[in-house]
C-alpha cells in the first residue's frame, strides 16, 4: 500500500468509527463485536451510530473513493457533489481523497438543510405521503457542526463548498458548474428527484451518479425510475450493497 491508500484507508476508518468500534459499548463481548462490525461494515445501524461522521457504512464508502479516484485517473473533468450529507462523513472523505492526490482544483459541495428533512408534500410529491424522517431529530445536523466535522481532519479550506437550504430552493440556483460524481443520499422521492432535475444536466460524460436509498427506499427508486422516464433513458445501475448503487452517465 501506498502512503495514499493508507491516508485514505484511515481516514474512512475513523469517519466510519471502525478504528475505536469496540468503545461504543461498554464491556462488548465478540458477539457484540462482530455483530457491530457487520452494521458498519454494511451501513446498517440502528440506533444511528453515536461517533461516526458517515451512516453509510465501509462499503458505500469505499465506493466513494473507487469512483473519486477513478474520475482522478480518467481526468473527467468536474467537481465532487452530495446532496444529503448528515455529519459530512462522505463529502469529508470526498475532500480528504482530492488532498491526497494533490488535487487543488477541484472543488467538494455539501448540499443540505442542516436542519433534517422538508416535510412531505404529498401534493406534489404522493410518495412521500406519510414520510416521517422529518421528525427525526438525530437527523438535523447544524452547518457549524458539520463544519467542525471537516476541520476536525484538517480538510475545512475553500475547496469546499457548503449549499445550505432545502433541495428544491437550493440547487436549481446552485453555482456549481460541473460535476464528475453525484452523491445523491436524500431519502425522499422529491430530495431525489429534485436533486436530479437540478443537477443531473451538471454531471459531466463519463461521471457518476450515486444513489444511496436506492435498494432501502421504495420512494427514491420510484424518484430515479420517474426522472429517466421524464428523460428518456434507463441507466445500467450498478450495486454497491444492499442499498447503493450508481451508474454512469454516457461519454
Ligand atoms: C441519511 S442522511 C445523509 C447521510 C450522509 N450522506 C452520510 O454520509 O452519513 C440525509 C440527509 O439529507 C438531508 N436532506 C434530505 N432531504 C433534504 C432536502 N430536500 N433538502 C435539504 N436537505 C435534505 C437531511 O438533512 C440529512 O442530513
């Protein structure tokens, strides 16, 4: 391993919590621990992981860094953008894999309320009727926090950009120009959605979408399968586990 895979190696491993997992409870026996390994491993905490900066787990984010790395090599040109960013885990890594390949170019967006998800406006929008992520306040994570967050990895400078507000008023006027990997991590069908109509013009040939609620929410594939329709197109997806996947848009 190179210096750089073992930056980026530690740092998913300390923005995932792998690196101190066996403190987070008291007294844990192997059962525990193996069990606690899988969760995070896949992503699949509950209750939400009290110390991690991401909830999406080692393996959604390795695929970040496969597909960061891999617009790097390719030189696709555009920026690192995600839409629903909770703690900053993943953007945090996005910024982190950009230092470490010497890239000062690029830049990193963290889109987000800082305030939890909108309400459902089943109005516009019926399937999220009935939607309650909304009332869940492990999910409102402040600006100044997430901004702490990135700090705290040495990783908060210019190159990093934060678009604070709900989706549907934010990113349609968002300046970001061009994008070579979307991380779309929602929940909703109109986060989703929204987050596509808004952006997906932005994503350079040969970038990626990634859509984190694809396999776990019935509403966000519903949001993706309605905006390709709207577009004309069925994208391959490829799956990351049992709830991401991406697909990559045409040269
Ligand atoms: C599941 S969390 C994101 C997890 C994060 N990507 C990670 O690495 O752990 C969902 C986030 O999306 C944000 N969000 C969802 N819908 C939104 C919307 N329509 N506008 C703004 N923020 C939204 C929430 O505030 C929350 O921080």
């Amino acid at each position: 391993m190179t210096a750089t895979d073992l930056y980026i190696d530690l740092l998913k491993r300390s923005l995932t919590n792998m690196i101190y997992l066996d403190a987070e409870i008291p007294n844990i026996t192997d059962e525990e621990y193996a069990a606690l390994l899988d969760r995070r491993t896949t992503g699949s905490d509950t209750p939400r992981p009290p110390f991690a900066l991401t909830l999406i787990g080692w393996k959604r984010m390795t695929n970040v860094q496969e597909l960061v790395e891999r617009v790097l090599k390719e030189g696709v040109p555009g920026d690192m953008f995600e839409a629903g960013v909770w703690r900053g885990g993943a953007a945090i890594l996005m910024r982190g894999i950009l230092a470490a390949y010497g890239d000062t170019q690029r830049h990193v967006w963290a889109a987000d309320s800082f305030a939890g998800l909108p309400p459902p406006r089943p109005d516009l929008y019926p399937a999220d009727a009935g939607d309650e992520f909304y009332k869940e306040e492990a999910l409102a994570v402040s600006l100044p926090q997430v901004k702490r967050n990135f700090a705290r990895f040495g990783l908060l400078d210019d190159q990093v950009r934060f678009v604070e507000g709900y989706f549907h008023e934010t990113l349609p006027k968002c300046e970001v120009e061009r994008i070579a990997v979307l991380r779309l991590d929602g929940d909703m069908y109109e986060s989703t959605i929204e987050a596509l109509r808004a952006l997906y013009d932005r994503v350079s040939p040969g970038g990626f979408i990634i859509i984190d609620d694809y396999g776990c929410l019935a509403s966000c594939r519903q949001a993706v399968a309605d905006f390709q329709a709207e577009r004309g197109f069925t994208a391959e997806m490829t799956v990351v586990d049992w709830t991401g996947v991406y697909w990559r848009k045409p040269f």
